[in-house]
C-alpha cells in the first residue's frame, strides 16, 4: 500500500509542477499577460511543495483504499501526460492569448487537477484532508480567476463558459 500512495503522491506533485511549467511558457509567451501567468505559476509551484510536505503523515493515515487511489492515480497519469505533450508542443507552436486562458480553464476545471476531490466529501480530522481541501479550493479559485481577468481584458471563451 505504501507504494502506491508514493507513486499517488508522485503523480500529484508532477501534476501541478506541470500546471506550472505551462503557466510559466504562457507568462514568458503573452507579455500582457505575464503577471497573471506568473502568480498562477508559482502557487502551482507551491501547491506541488505542500503536497511533497504531507507525504509522511499520508502514508500514516491510511485515509483512501488502494483501489480509489490507483483510478485517481489512473487519471493523474492521463492528465500528467497530456500537460506534458502540451507543454513540448507549446515550445514551438505558440498558442493564442485567448487559447491559453481556454487550455487552462480546461485544466483548472478537469479531473486531473481536481485528483483531491476523493477526499472532498470526508470531514477534515486531519492535517492531509486540510491541505487537500484546500488545494482544491485553490484550483477553483484559480477558475474564478481566470474568468475574471479575462472579463477585465475584454477575453471570451470561443465556446460557452
């Protein structure tokens, strides 16, 4: 069992440190945009460090069961691998500034970046259900956002937000 939630957690700090390569490439690609970029970038950032700093208490807490944590880890892998070709493509395709927003969006909303939701449902009596929530907070906050500042920056969705 514990190797599992290694690799789970693994996959979890690889996800958002991708989320986080590709926000950098889009503040380095979109000058106008790049602050906002940036901020996304290095909470991904620390959102990876956060999930590295429970690994102990995780694999103390017994909290999922093996086989709810190999489907969510099913998913992280998708997700990690797709981020991955985005990110090699971007290098050398740039894609438009109202792209970007729509790719992250995507991405803030899917169920690769919301891997915690498993744990949503459960009341928070530990320090790792704590962090979890609130990473997941944070990427919906991350959404709002988004949408906001694309309002502010006269940016809309090609299709239906």
């Amino acid at each position: 069992m514990n190797e599992i939630i290694k690799e789970f957690i693994a996959e979890s700090v690889a996800l958002e440190l991708n989320i986080g390569d590709l926000y950098q490439q889009f503040s380095a690609k979109f000058q106008q945009d790049a602050d906002f970029w940036w901020k996304l970038s290095i909470e991904e950032l620390n959102h990876a460090a956060l999930i590295e700093s429970i690994n102990d208490i995780f694999l103390t807490d017994n909290l999922l069961s093996a086989g709810s944590i190999e489907r969510q880890m099913s998913e992280l892998k998708k997700m990690n691998l797709s981020l991955k070709n985005q990110i090699d493509y971007f290098k050398h395709h740039s894609p438009s500034r109202l792209q970007a927003f729509e790719i992250a969006f995507e991405i803030e909303n899917s169920i690769g970046e919301s891997h915690f939701e498993l744990l949503m449902t459960v009341q928070p009596n530990s320090t790792v259900l704590k962090i979890m929530q609130k990473l997941n907070g944070d990427d919906v906050n991350h959404a709002r956002r988004m949408v906001k500042y694309m309002k502010e920056n006269d940016l809309s969705f090609s299709k239906s937000e």
